[in-house]
C-alpha cells in the first residue's frame, strides 16, 4: 500500500534524469525518492517507440517493487513514446511525464517574435508530441527543432565538459553559430533543452553557440506538475525533515551509480521562472 510516507519513483534512460531529480529535490525536500537511470539501454532516442514503451514498463515495475507512491519520467524520449501507454496500463498511478519548454521560451521572450533553438534527440524531434506542441507556438516564434543525439553517449560517459562535446556541438551548431572570424549564423534567443542529459551540456551548448541565450528546461514544469498532482490526491509526504534519495542503476561495473551522483552534486543554479 502506498501512502504519504512512501517515495516518489524518477527514472530516465541513464544519468540525465538527474537534472530532473535535482529540481524535484529542490522544491520537495521532505520527499523521498528512488531513482532509477537505465543506462545499459541508454540512448533510448534511437530505439524503436515498441522497445521504448518495453524498457519503461520494465522500469516502472522496479520502481513500484520499492513502493514508489508516484512515478516521474524524467525522460522527454520516454515521455514522447510511452506516456500514453503507460497511463493506460496504470491507470491508479501518478505517472508526470516530460514536456520540451517550448511554451514558457515563447511566453516569456523579450522580443515579439523569438528566434527559439529546441535540442532533443532524434526519437523526441521526429515524434508527434513534439511536432503538436511546436505546431502550436509557431505563429509567434521562429521555432529550429534539432536532432542532436551525439550529447548523451557524452554525458553518460562523464564528458559533459570535455573538447569532444564542444567540438560536436559546433559542428551541428553551424548555422547557429557566432564564430571567432566574426562569422554569424542565424541567431537564437533562446535554447530549449528537450533532453534531461542536455542541462549538463549547458555550457558546451553557449560556448559552441559563442554568445549569450536563455536555456529553458521542462523539468521546472514536471516538478511543478508533480507537487501538483501529489497535493490533489493527499499524497505530499508531511514530515518536516529532509528526505532520503536512493540511487539505482542499470550500468554495470564496480560503482554503477558514482556518475548519477557526480552529477547530483555538481553546483546549481536553481531557476524557478523556466
Ligand atoms: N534523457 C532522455 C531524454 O530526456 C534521452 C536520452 C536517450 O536518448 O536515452 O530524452
């Protein structure tokens, strides 16, 4: 039986979801959580939406097995193929799911009409969802969706800041792009970071782009969501003390979640408004 006392389940295809659990930690700090990164499957971006929807039922089933009261995909990919599926099959469970933050790039831009970068990979840009939700704001902003699935091999594999990581995003970032000749691209305003890996590649992301832009990030909106959906139904945990975060992983090797909580330690800027 689940109950207020019981943790709040989070997985990702690997480490990105981090990025998501920092935030859910930040606002929910009394919470506990499980988190699971299924790394040994990592990039799910380039599986089949049937092996997806597969690893997240698998996924969900470990997290239900340490009594998750709730279940957060902290995972746009994972979102795009198998939310609905997964709302289907457990109808009783809480199940919040990711949404590129496409919406608060174009509400909140200074300009009337933004030029707006969206990053995901390429299962999250060639899918519906994201198609729908950019069909949607494409009156009012110039929206530039872009597959980039070269980001999370790098991040799972601990180079968030390295050359190579600068060095593809310039590649790929070419018309975007600011150059050191003085060469210019077509300039964004903004970044919607719709992969949980890609807030890790943050600085790579502006240093390849060689100027200044806000990033939005959809996890701002799922903790929101979370908390939300947790109050509606009497399940927000009511102890006052800080909780716990349990880290699990799918990686093998002698220490399969050091890199999960490398980076749940990294520093962080905490931006509510995305
Ligand atoms: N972190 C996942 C996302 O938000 C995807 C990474 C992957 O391709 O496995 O889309």
């Amino acid at each position: 039986m689940i109950s207020k006392s019981s943790p709040i389940g989070v997985f990702d295809s690997g480490v990105g979801g981090i990025s998501v659990l920092r935030v859910l930690k930040h606002d929910m700090p009394n919470e506990d959580y499980i988190f699971l990164g299924d790394s040994i499957n990592a990039p799910y971006g380039e599986k089949s939406e049937e092996r997806i929807k597969e690893m997240c039922d698998s996924n969900i089933n470990f997290l239900f097995e340490h009594g998750a009261k709730a279940i957060v995909i902290a995972c746009n990919t994972a979102t795009s193929a198998a939310a609905t599926y997964l709302r289907e099959k457990y109808p009783e469970t809480i199940i919040v799911g990711m949404e590129p933050a496409v919406k608060p790039a174009v509400d909140k831009a200074e300009t009337a009409y933004p030029h707006v970068l969206v990053l995901a990979t390429s299962a999250t840009i060639h899918g519906e969802r994201l198609h729908h939700l950019i069909g949607r704001f494409s009156e009012n902003a110039d929206i530039h969706a872009v597959a980039a699935p070269g980001i999370v091999p790098l991040v799972e594999s601990g180079k968030e800041n390295s050359r190579d990581l600068l060095d593809y995003l310039k590649d790929l970032l070419k018309p975007f792009r600011k150059t050191e000749d003085g060469g210019e691209g077509k300039l964004v305003d903004s970044v919607v970071l719709g992969c949980t890996h890609f807030p890790f590649a943050m600085k790579k992301i502006r240093e390849a782009l060689g100027y200044d832009v806000t990033f939005y990030d959809g996890a701002y909106g799922t903790s929101r969501e979370t908390r939300r959906r947790l109050k509606e139904a009497e399940l927000l945990n009511d102890r006052k003390s800080e909780g716990s975060i349990r880290l699990f992983s799918t990686a093998k090797g002698e220490d399969p979640t050091a890199l999960a909580d490398r980076l749940l330690n990294l520093p962080f800027d905490y931006s509510p408004e995305n």
